[in-house]
C-alpha cells in the first residue's frame, strides 16, 4: 500500500523509497534506488537520482534535479531551480563511469535545516553546515559553516542567521533572536547555540 501521494503525471520507479506523508507533483521523475524521507513536498519538474538521500520534512521547489550523491538532511528547504553538481570536470567524452582515472563525481551534503534561494548553484564535494542560508543566485564553491548566511558569486560570508530564519546581530559575541528568541554564542568563526 503507497502512503505517499503522487500526480499522475509523476513517474515513480518501483525501488524507489518514498516515506509516508510526502506528496510529489506533476512531471517529476524519482528513479530505483532514491530515498525520500516522510512529510516531503517535491515540487514539479524535479529529477530525484537513484543515489541520492533525502531526510524527513523536505521541501524541493520546482524545477531542481538532486543528483547522485546529494544528500539533504531534515528540514532542508530548495528553492526553485536551485542546482547541484556531482562531477566538478565533467567531459561526454571521458564519463567517470567509463573512465575513473579521469575523476569521480563528488558528494554534496546539505545539513538539518539548511536552506538554498531560489536559482542557487551547489557545487559538489562540498558540506553546508546545519540552518545556514544560502541566498537567491548564490554560487556556492566551499563548505559553508552552520548558521552562515552566504550571497553573491562565488558565495561569501554576509551574516548570521537564526534557524527560525532571522539575522543574527551580535554584541559582545553573543545574541538573543529578535523573533524566537533563542540565544546564541559566537566563538571565533563559529555560533553556537546556547
């Protein structure tokens, strides 16, 4: 029995892992091998590879492919048309799968709560830390720490930000949330919530 629920025009291979309660909308292709978490929305004209890792209570806009070895971990939001790359020298010539003496492809992971903007790239062999927020149009090139707020090509450090989605202000290298009030520690280059 399916406890998941699915357009019509969704194309749903049967070794595919899809958890209770996640709804996948028109066009969208999830291949054998995929696993999708429970209470995860995936919006139409999305490809969901065969090796990648989706956790509980995500949400993927319309129009992103999660390729091969791209995990999202709980809670991570992608934005419409958000990108990731699993092969940083790709050539038609030379697949990696043919000719790994050339190269392999590369995992992504992106941490418990992370959120990506809306046209995003992700390239791979990279980790984006728990709650950071990656802005609209970023190109993102290295890890990013947790509660980063990254914008701009190639993505720099702008901020921080609350997982409730709020900048962060510090004073004194410590900060209460203006809108969930949970508080926080800065400790060098990395916050901490306390």
């Amino acid at each position: 029995m399916k406890l998941f629920w699915a357009h019509p025009s969704a194309i749903i291979d049967d070794k595919a892992h899809i958890g209770a309660d996640t709804k996948i909308w028109h066009f969208t292709q999830v291949l054998a091998g995929a696993h999708i978490g429970t209470c995860c929305s995936i919006g139409h004209n999305c490809l969901i590879g065969s090796k990648s890792h989706i956790g509980n209570g995500v949400k993927i806009e319309s129009n992103t492919d999660v390729w091969d070895l791209v995990e999202l971990e709980d809670y991570v939001f992608v934005g419409p048309s958000a990108v990731f790359v699993n092969d940083l020298n790709p050539r038609a010539k030379y697949p990696k799968q043919k000719f790994p003496e050339f190269g392999t492809w590369l995992p992504t992971v992106v941490k418990k709560g992370a959120s990506i903007g809306a046209n995003a790239t992700i390239l791979c062999g990279i980790t984006i830390g728990e709650y950071a927020f990656i802005g609209a149009g970023s190109v993102v090139t290295k890890n990013i720490r947790p509660y980063a707020l990254i914008i701009g090509i190639p993505g720099k450090l702008a901020g921080w930000i609350c997982e409730c989605g709020t900048k962060l202000i510090f004073k004194n290298k410590k900060t209460v949330c203006s809108a969930c009030r949970k508080r926080y520690d800065k400790k060098g280059e990395r916050i901490i919530r306390v």
